[in-house]
C-alpha cells in the first residue's frame, strides 16, 4: 500500500515540475529568439543611422536644416522614423521606431555643440516574441552616429576632366614643354581614335610629381610627335568632383569704385558702382573700363556685378571677397589694362607685389563666381546671360590670387555655376606669358571649358572643370602647391 502511495506523490510532483520546466524553456527562447530579434533589430538601426549621418553631413555646410531633412529622409527610406522631414524628429511613429537628428550633436554624442557635424539616434520599440512569459512585454533598441563633413586634404591633381564621356575632353597642343606639377585625371571613358586624353604636335607633357601620374578612365593617345611623361594610363577608375559645391550666396551691391589715380578727371564709367547708370539686377550692365581709361588707376569692391566687368584699360585692384557675377562674363584684355587682387590693408599708394607663395602679405583674395541675372527685366540678354571669362595677359598683367577664410570655398580663384550650359570656345580663356598672367589657386568648372594659350609660369595652379584644352609654346609650367587649392570636403563617420 505503501509504494502505491509514493508513486502517486511521484506523480504528483510532476506537474509542477513540468510546469517549472517549461517556463525555465521559456525563458530560454525569450533569450535565444528576443535576444536574437534585438540583435538583428540593433544591427539594423545601426546601419541605418550610419546611413542616414552620412546622408546628413553633406549638407552640413550650408544648412542645418537640410542637413536634417537628408537625414530624416534616408531613414525614412529605410523603415525608420514618422517622416521624411525633421518635422518629425524625436516622433515615435505607429510601428514604435523613432529617429531624431541633432544639428550640432547633442550630449548623447562626444562631439556634442562641434559645429560640421551631425549626429542620429534611431529607436525601436515592438513587442516580446516570448519575453512576456517573464514579465517583458517590449523589447527597446536603439543605435547612435554622428558624421563629420569638415574641410580635409587637397586633392594631390593639377588637372581633371570631369565629362565622363567626351572624346578628348583633355587635349594638349603645341610646340611647348608643358610641366604639370600635380597629377592629372580624365574622367570620360571614350574610346574614340583621338583618346579621352589626347596630346598632339611637338607637345610634351610632364607630370613632374613624385610617383605622378595621368589616370584616364577611356583611351589616352600621344599621337605624332608628343611624348607623355609618365605614360597615360588607360582603364583608371573614375573619380567624381571631389569639390560638389553649391552655389555661394548672393552678397549686396558692392561700394562705389575709389580712383587712386585719375589724371583726366573721368567720372566712374557708367554700369559701376558709383557710376551715373550703376547697374542692378533689374537693370543690369557692364562696369566697363574702355580705352578711354589708359593711365587711370581704380579700386574695386566685391559684391554683386549683375552685368558683369570688362576691363581694356587701366589699372584695377581687386579688393578681398566674392565678385559675383550675373551675367556679360568677366573680361580683362588690353594693352593699357592691368589687374590685380590685393588685401584690404595694402597700402593703396604702392604698386603690389607679385604674389608667390612666399610673398602673400598684399595678395588679398578674391573668388569670381560666374552665372547669369534671372531676375533682369531690362531685356539686354549680351549682360544678363552668363558669358565668358577672358584673362589676357597677352595684353595686360594679371595677377590674381584665391579668396581665403572662405570656408569650402577657400583657395578658389574662379568658379562657374554648373547648372548652366558650357560654351564649346571656352568658359575660361587664360591666355598669355606667365611674366604678365599669374593665376593662383583653383579654377572650379564642373560643367564647362577651360582654354589655358601661353608660356612661363602660370603659378600654382588647379583646374577642375568638364574638359580643359591647354596649348603653350616653349615652356609652360603649372606649379602645385597643396596649400594654395581647393581643399576637399572630408565627409565620414566619427562615432
């Protein structure tokens, strides 16, 4: 009797026991399956934060508000968030997940208050595949990064070629030694029998860097007598606009022009600031220096120039800043004309030095920035449309040096906007021996034509523009200097 009472308590302690193993087992694939779901959950919000920093930094620069909206976006894109806008920052949407961005970093983030960067937290919350048998009724996740977009290295070219498929969108012509003191790159992956690089004639072209190179993506030809030094390289890989500017800001009018010299007693010419018919954006016309001021000595502001400048006569000194200019181009040709940037402290009654990367005390700075007036009501397309930069130093003697403290724009000397159509002659005309034309800096033309006609030393000096064509005559030397281009915009992940 006796043993049939222990096997029923036996059998009364198995229940229980059951039941306990089954909420030890529970407990198990609350582990295994909620643990794993968070795990594949907080792999997935970090990659889409990653993303969405990233996406965000590029525009850091310009506006933190569409730095936001960037962020938001690609978040959005990926399942993550309420909404593509930063309206919807830090909201938790319907299926729990909630992204918010912070412009500059908050104190979630080491880099918290640094301006040029931006941080993202993205947060999920959802129920427990099993975690409620032990009272965990929702799982929260959650990952965080912050990016970076702060100017970085100089890129190591002295020329690109952006067009990604024109035949000879880099030509050298000639009967010159043209020495290239950086690398050069070209972009077009033609192959066209005259190559995507092209150089023809007695033309020999030199990249004197050590270790330099001329990376083609398509067919390089040296054709004739041409030599290359180094070799082209055929079948390089493509490199975007390491630059991807935007546009800079319009700035007011400038201040009215001050004479240094003027012995004839002439009025400021008409279309200048100060001049009797001073152009504005609904009327617009060229600040024009003709013949007429041979031996007159001018200062100008930068500012808006909706007409744009021509300069055939006299001397002109360039103050620092930005010469915006809203159509009729930017002209400096001339026996009688000369051109200069100088710095605001420069004492107006000396004749400036030749700015060198050893002498940069006068130098100043100034960046060009070429477009076109949309908002002319005048008619006069010759000054409302963009047109050509022409610098003879044939001509004259021009001596230009880049803005700086300018932030991306920095070490940019002329830029042209990008979402207008390129001119087959030239967008940029650089003619002249390098005695009289001394350009320094980067010349920035991600949509048009940069034609370089001379000889000597044009300085250092960067081109990056859709195609370039350089033709020089005994020895045509364009230096690099690492300090004196465009420097690139650094955009990665910092947390």
């Amino acid at each position: 009797m006796s043993s049939i009472t222990e096997r029923s308590r036996e059998r009364g302690q198995t229940l229980p026991l059951f039941a306990l193993a089954i909420v030890v087992l529970l407990g198990f694939a609350a582990l295994a399956f909620d643990g794993g779901q968070m795990l594949l959950d907080r792999r997935t919000e970090q990659n889409t934060a990653d993303a969405a920093a990233l996406a965000g930094a590029r525009y850091v620069p310009t506006s933190a508000a569409q730095a936001r909206d960037e962020a938001m976006r690609i978040a959005y894109q990926n399942g993550f968030g309420a909404g593509p806008t930063f309206a919807s920052s830090g909201v938790t949407a319907t299926d729990g997940t909630v992204v918010t961005v912070k412009v500059p970093p908050g104190p979630e983030s080491e880099f918290a208050g640094q301006a040029g960067y931006v941080e993202v937290q993205v947060g999920n919350t959802r129920p427990s595949i099993f975690g409620g048998v032990l009272g965990i009724l929702n799982q929260r996740t959650g990952a965080l990064a912050t990016a970076a977009n702060k100017l970085g290295a100089a890129a190591n070219y002295s020329m690109i070629a952006l067009d990604p498929d024109a035949c000879m969108s880099a030509k050298f012509t000639g009967n010159a030694t043209i020495t290239v003191g950086g690398n050069i790159q070209v972009d077009s992956s033609s192959t066209c029998p005259q190559g995507a690089f092209n150089a023809v004639g007695n033309t020999e072209v030199t990249v004197s860097a050590p270790n330099g190179s001329i990376d083609v993506v398509g067919n390089a030809r040296c054709q004739g007598s041409a030599i290359c030094v180094p070799d082209a390289s055929e079948g390089q890989p493509y490199l975007p606009d390491p630059l991807g500017l935007p546009p800079p800001g319009l700035p007011s009018l400038p201040a009215d022009l001050a004479p240094i010299l003027n012995p004839d007693g002439l009025d400021i010419p008409d279309g200048c600031p100060g001049g009797a018919t001073a152009a504005t954006a609904e009327e617009p016309a060229t600040c024009a220096f003709t013949s007429n001021y041979a031996g007159s000595v001018w200062v100008l502001s930068a500012g808006y120039y909706p007409g744009g400048i021509s300069v055939l006569a006299g001397t002109i000194f360039m103050k620092p800043g930005l010469y915006y200019i809203g159509g009729g181009g930017f002209t400096a040709s001339g026996l009688d004309a000369n051109l200069y940037s100088v710095s605001d402290a420069w004492a107006l009654d000396t004749a400036p030095t030749t700015c060198t990367p050893t002498s940069f005390a006068d130098c100043g700075g100034v960046l060009i920035y070429n477009t076109n007036d949309p908002s002319a009501t005048s008619g006069a397309t010759s000054v409302t449309d963009m047109q050509a930069i022409l610098l003879n130093g044939s001509d004259s003697d021009i001596n230009l040096y880049p803005i700086q403290n300018a932030g991306p724009y920095t070490n940019i000397v002329i830029f042209q906007d990008p979402s207008l159509p390129s001119d087959p002659s030239g967008d940029l005309v650089l003619n002249g021996s390098g005695s009289n034309l001394y350009v320094q800096g980067t010349v920035y033309l991600p949509a048009g034509s940069v034609k370089v006609n001379g000889e000597g030393d044009l300085g250092p000096f960067q081109i990056i523009a859709n195609d370039f064509a350089i033709s020089g005559s005994g020895n045509l030397s364009v230096a690099y200097n690492q300090d004196l281009v465009a420097q690139l915009i650094a955009v990665g992940l910092v947390e």
